[in-house]
C-alpha cells in the first residue's frame, strides 16, 4: 500500500464509498465545511481584526499582542493557535515577516538622500 501513499484501512473505506455511492460518495469528505461549526469572530469584530492587522502604525510585536488585544477589545479568551490559524487562514499573515521599511521613515528625508547618494 505503500505505493498509493495510503493505509490499506484507507483504501478499503474508499473502495466500499463508491461501492456503496458511486463518485458521489467517493468524491464526498464528510467535513461538514462551513455550515458546520459557526466562526469564532462576529463580522464586525474579522473587520476590526484585519484593520488590527492591515495598520502598519499599530505596534503589534507578534500574535502574543494579538491574542492580548482581542482579550481586551472583545472581552473573549482566545488561544494562541487559535488565533495565529485564524489570522493565517483569513488574513493571509504569516508567523514573522519583515517589513518592507519602518514605519516611521521619513519618506522626504529618504528620497533627498537618495538623490544626493554617490557609488563609489
């Protein structure tokens, strides 16, 4: 069974499937997807969370913030994992990702010295 990559549990499950229920059956997961379990975050508290995360100004040093914020703005207890799925999953974030510039640069200041910039 090794050559399929699956037990031979597996593949016995997956053979009585469309015995059973032809393709239909067969290409069925049985997760129950999202009519299943409700989400964590209401509408409005994902859109303050993308807001929290989007703001480059906002000072998060990492999910361990995250995790204090939401406990602080919507009063729930959240796990670290929890929330570090989330933001993945929902907002496309990563566990640690450099910044492209600091957000404090003075932009003015950047471009006179790129301006003014000599390679030697």
């Amino acid at each position: 069974m090794d050559a399929v990559g699956a037990s031979s549990q597996s593949i016995h499950k997956r053979r009585t499937a469309y015995k059973q229920g032809g393709l239909t059956a067969l290409l069925h997961n049985g997760r129950k997807g999202k009519a299943g379990k409700p989400s964590l975050f209401t509408r409005q508290e994902h859109e303050k969370i993308e807001q929290k995360l989007k703001d480059p100004k906002n000072g998060l040093a990492g999910y361990a913030e995250l995790q204090q914020w939401i406990e602080q703005e919507f009063s729930k207890p959240v796990k670290y994992n929890t929330i570090l799925k989330y933001a993945i999953r929902h907002f496309g974030a990563g566990v640690k990702v450099a910044r492209k510039s600091h957000v404090k640069k003075d932009e003015k200041a950047a471009d006179a010295f790129k301006k003014t910039f000599v390679a030697k």
